[in-house]
C-alpha cells in the first residue's frame, strides 16, 4: 500500500498538467451551467454529491444480489430510431447521448452497458426521482396512513391558506392539481415559477433573492380546477415529499430508506439533493446505481421480492390517473408511432392500455416496467443544449418490449393475489 501510494504521489508531482486536468474538471461545473448538457453535465452528472448539498438514502440491509444471464438474441435485436436501424448492442454503444442501460427480465440481468460510466457510480436520475417520491406515498397509502381523496391540507395545514387548499391527494398525485407552475414554462429562465422554485431547493444558480420553499408553494395559484388535465408540475411531487415526510415523521431520506431502500436490497447507498434549509429535491434529486433503479423498477414487475407494493396496488396506479391530452399524445408520435399511451398516473409520465409504465428524467434517464412482461430497462443520460437533444433510449424500451422476447401482455398483472407483507 506505501508503495502504491508513493508511485501515485511520484506520478502526480511529475504530471502538474495531468493534476491540473482533474482540477479542472471538476471546476468546469458551476449553478448556471451544469444541466447544460455534454461534458460538463456528465461530470456533474456522476458526481453531483460534490456540488450540492445531499442526504444519505442508507443501505442498511445485505444487498440482493442479480442474476446476470446475457441474452445473445437481445443483443442482436435490431431497433429503430432516428438515423437508422442497429442492434440493441451497437445502439448502446453508439449514442454519445446514453451513459448506461439495463434490461431485466424476470429478474435476471439479461442485458447491461455502460458506454460513458462506471457500474459502480451513481448517476443523478433527475425526475425518475419522482416515481421514488410516488412509490413512497402508495406505501404509507397501503399502510392505512394516507388517504387519496383527502384534501392536501389535511397534511399539511400550512397549505390550508392557499390555492392548494382543496385538492385531492390523488390529483396531486397525478400531475393534475391545477397548480400554474408548468415545468414548461422553462427551468432557465429566473422569472418562472418552476425556476423560483427549484432555486429556493438550492438546485438552480441563486438569483440573490431571499426564497423560502414553503412561502413560494403557498403563493402558487391554481389555473384551472383539479383532475381536469393533466399537466407536468414538479411542484406537486415536492409537495407529496412533504406529506411523506409529515405522515412518516421522517425526513425525506429516512423515509424512502424505511419504505424502499431496505427492501430492494440495493448495493449502494443512494443520495438526495436538501436545500440548505433541509427541504428536499423530492422531485429531481436522487443520485443512485443504475443497478439500483432496476431494483427498485423490481417493484412494479416482482411485487413478492420487495413487498414494497402489493399487486392490486399496482394495478390501482395502472388503472388510475388521468387521461394524456391530444397534444401530449402528438408529441409523442415521432417516436413511438401508432404505439401511443393512454394516460400519466401516480407521477408515472406514460401508462399503455398493456399496463406498462414509463417515466423520463431530464437530459435522457428513464425507467420503464412492463409487470405483464416482467420487464424492467432503466438508463441513464446525458444530453445536449439543455436537454433538447437526448437519447433515443424511449422508442427503444418499447419497440424490445413488443419484440416477443419477453412473451405478450396477456395478464395484466400475473400474481396479482400478492399482499404486502
């Protein structure tokens, strides 16, 4: 060990530009660029613990270990996508734009890649955080904690005053609360909501104002009545956070260690961004395995490894939600053709009338379950002038689910006489 560390000693002093490499990388990230995309938000990316503030999500139970069983023929499956046609391997390896996906079927690791990172290394996930956050709240609601049709502030009375009084768990829950403070509108631009927001957390570059989180919910309003549209409003899964946190006692780390963490058996700690108030990033924060967002996609898939979910409460989240409007639909041609969703549920982005679900994360994360097909694929991303180019990553997920290498929907929900336990 002495000698290893006096030859990497030796090598660092006589390599002052190789040292000065490093130094720079990790200064090139700042609060105004690092989710501009490229090489500055890869290093931001898979090292967001030294940029901003996190809470540790503990391991405190013996990991699961994967069965890893390569499929050949998954490998060799050709998918389409802008630019052409190549195999799931080639495709993997090519896209500058991915930095790591696994496929799961039935629990066996049956594909892996990880073209622009570590096994080992947590990723930040962006708003695939936000099916954590909703996963957490099915918990407590099994657990007889929460109730959906609630008003919002029956959780939290500091809401009662504002526009969110009255609003069921449920619409919160399903991205239909009414709130105007639309992602859309754009996380760039400091005169938007969600910008005002995410810099009150402590994510966004801070433009000098003196934000308090709670204060900008509470003078938040509501543009049209809740459960009539669904419309993308990363308020509403911070808002959940705080029920979670309310409900349990917890802080939000704690809280997704207790109702999760321990019962997927993941390999790693993971991590969440806090403000420095200790809010958290319940929307967008997670810094985990990629590894461990396939368990945790488990699930969904194998509710009995887990018994996180019982079966019927999954199929309550399939069945549930709000219809996605024309638009978003039109949207989502391009890549997904005539295979369009039919609603948003429990924070889930897309649900198929197969009962497969789909959630995206900024800059190109994803996690797709198929629980008919026992099919988990989870990546990881990293895209280009503020995530308007990302990955192809999505219409990939569907186009292997309907390959027939992993059999057809039939059932809904095989097993679904699973109860929690």
């Amino acid at each position: 060990m002495a000698a290893l560390f006096v030859g990497l000693l030796i090598y660092l002093v006589s390599s002052p530009a190789h040292a000065q490499d490093f130094r720079q990388v990790f200064t090139s990230v700042t609060p105004a660029n690092f989710d501009s995309g490229g090489a500055v938000s890869r290093q931001f990316h898979l090292n967001a613990e030294s940029y901003l503030t996190m809470s540790t999500v503990a391991r405190r139970t013996e990991a699961r270990k994967l069965v890893f069983s390569p499929r050949p023929e998954l490998a060799r499956q050709f998918v389409s996508r802008e630019g052409g046609d190549s195999s799931l391997a080639d495709y993997a390896a090519q896209d500058p734009l991915l930095d790591g996906v696994i496929v799961l079927h039935d629990g066996v690791v049956v594909f892996e890649a990880y073209p622009n990172m570590h096994p080992w290394q947590r990723h930040f996930a962006w708003s695939v955080t936000k099916v954590v956050t909703s996963t957490a709240l099915a918990a407590l609601v099994e657990d007889g904690l929460v109730d959906m049709d609630a008003p919002i502030e029956r959780y939290l009375p500091v809401l009662a005053n504002s526009d969110w009084a009255g609003i069921p768990v449920r619409d919160v829950a399903n991205m239909a609360s009414g709130i105007d403070c639309l992602d859309s509108d754009g996380y760039q631009d400091p005169a938007t909501c969600i910008y005002t927001m995410e810099e009150s957390l402590g994510i966004t570059a801070t433009t000098g104002r003196e934000l308090d989180f709670v204060e900008h919910l509470r003078k938040m309003r509501r543009h049209r009545p809740p459960g009539t549209r669904h419309e993308y409003v990363s308020a509403n899964t911070n808002v959940l956070g705080l029920v979670i946190e309310a409900v349990s006692g917890k802080p939000y780390a704690t809280a997704l260690q207790e109702l999760i963490w321990n019962s997927i058996g993941a390999e790693s700690d993971a991590l969440v961004a806090i403000s420095g108030a200790g809010y958290a990033y319940a929307s967008g924060g997670l810094h985990a395995r990629l590894r461990d967002v396939a368990r945790f996609g488990q699930i969904y898939v194998q509710p009995e490894v887990s018994s996180v979910l019982s079966g019927p409460m999954i199929r309550q989240i399939q069945d549930g939600g709000i219809a996605l409007a024309p638009e978003e639909l039109e949207g989502l041609k391009e890549g997904l053709g005539d295979d369009l969703p039919v609603r948003g549920s429990w924070q889930w982005d897309l649900v198929w009338s197969d009962g497969a679900l789909f959630k995206s994360g900024y800059s190109g994360q994803g996690l797709y379950v198929d629980p008919a097909r026992k099919l988990v694929i989870a990546w990881f991303g990293t895209g280009l002038d503020f995530s308007a180019q990302t990955n192809q990553m999505l219409p990939v997920a569907r186009q292997l689910a309907r390959s027939g290498l992993f059999g057809s929907p039939g059932v809904l929900l095989p097993g679904t006489s699973t109860e929690k336990h």
